[in-house]
C-alpha cells in the first residue's frame, strides 16, 4: 500500500470513529494517527532485519503519544487506538483487522513464554479501557472485552468478557459495526449474582413467613381443644 493511500485510509478510519474529530486537518495531530505512522515504517524495517532503526522509529513514536506498539507486532487494517495513552502492544502480537483499542489496554506476556508470547487478536473486536490481555492465546473474532477486564485465556468468538480474572458473560454477539462501539453497557456478573441472591432470599423470607402464620393458626386451634405443642 503506498504511503498517500496509507494516510488516507487511516484519516478514514479516525473520523469513522471519533466523532470529536471535525477535520481531516485534525487527524494529524491525533496519537493513534502518529504512533501509527511510526509503526508502519518501523515495522518494515523490523522485517528487514533492521532491528536498531526499527526501535529507534518505534520509541521516538513512544515518546510523542504515549503508546507503545513493538515493531515486530502485526497490525491488520481498519486498526484504531482512541485516547490511547499508556497502550503497550508486545512484540509478538497478532491484529486482525477493525480491531479497536482504547486508553491504557495492555496486550503482553506473562514472561513465562519464548516465541509466541503475546496475545492473537481477531478480526472486529473492541477493547475497553484499562483491560489487560496477557499471554499466549486467541480472543475471538467480533468478541468485546470490557474496561479493566484482565484475560488470561482464549475467548471463543462473539463473546463479551468482563471481570478480573475476565471471563465470558455473553456469547453469539452480532458484529461490531464500526458505529456502534459501545462500551459501557456491558453485563455485570456481580451485580446480577447479587440480584439473583436477593430474590431468592426474598422467597425464602415469604415462604417463612407464610409457615409462621399457619403455625401460630395450629397453635390457636389446638388451644381451643385443650392441646399444647411442645
């Protein structure tokens, strides 16, 4: 792809997705535009074997927006990193394509690994704030992992994961348009465990209730007939 396609396309997919963005002039002075601009020409560099300039490019990219993408990582089309300070992509990560991120996702290792020791990422997945996607292993495709979620392990597609450790609360979600990246409105599984143990203990507390009523009724007629319960 050249270079004035490559522009074009990612001022595209900015404005796509970030209705703050008024102009293309605005695009320009974006971080997901500039820390992408790098990764390109370091990550061919990288490929080459030309790993010194490739880290240099890379950590000039860093100091300029905040967000850490490896040279070596592997980035599809359609990428998108919204406010996206303290992003850190490792070296061996894998990203399909119309994958967003937003601030502070972290995709890394576990230190334990050699080889492939970061995350695959497939195609039209959204990640929220904060969440940390660490090890070895496949978040499935049109799947959404929710903010300050920390996975540990694959993901089938079309899921949602939220928690710490994260873990799938939702399956067979549609695809991801572009328009509707949402999210905040993510299940909760504490809440709704909390809720269910609400109504259950509503129940019970009824049910007793009502077999107290019956028993003082017993006690009353037996009363009546000179008879006790001991």
């Amino acid at each position: 792809m050249g270079f004035i396609k490559r522009i074009r396309d990612e001022i595209r997919i900015i404005r796509e997705r970030d209705p703050a963005i008024h102009s293309s002039m605005e695009v320009f002075l974006y971080p997901s535009f500039k820390v992408m601009m790098h990764y390109r020409v370091a990550h061919k560099l990288y490929i080459k074997g030309h790993y010194f300039l490739a880290r240099l490019i890379s950590q000039r990219g860093v100091r300029k927006t905040g967000i850490e993408i490896h040279p070596g990582a592997q980035i599809g089309e359609g990428f998108f990193i919204d406010h996206g300070n303290g992003v850190i992509i490792g070296e061996t990560t894998v990203i399909g394509n119309n994958v967003t991120l937003y601030q502070g996702v972290t995709l890394g290792g576990t230190g334990k690994e050699h080889g492939k020791r970061h995350p695959t990422i497939e195609d039209n997945v959204m990640i929220s704030a904060g969440a940390k996607i660490l090890g070895s292993f496949t978040i499935g495709a049109n799947s959404k992992i929710g903010a300050g979620s920390v996975v540990l392990r694959a993901v089938p597609p079309n899921s949602t994961v939220v928690g710490v450790p994260g873990r799938v609360v939702r399956r067979n979600n549609t695809a991801l348009p572009r328009e509707e990246m949402n999210h905040t409105d993510l299940p909760d599984p504490v809440r709704e465990d909390i809720q269910n143990l609400q109504e259950s203990n509503s129940v019970l507390t009824n049910r007793l209730l009502e077999l107290e009523g019956k028993f003082r009724e017993l006690q009353k007629d037996l009363g009546k007939k000179g008879d006790t319960i001991e």
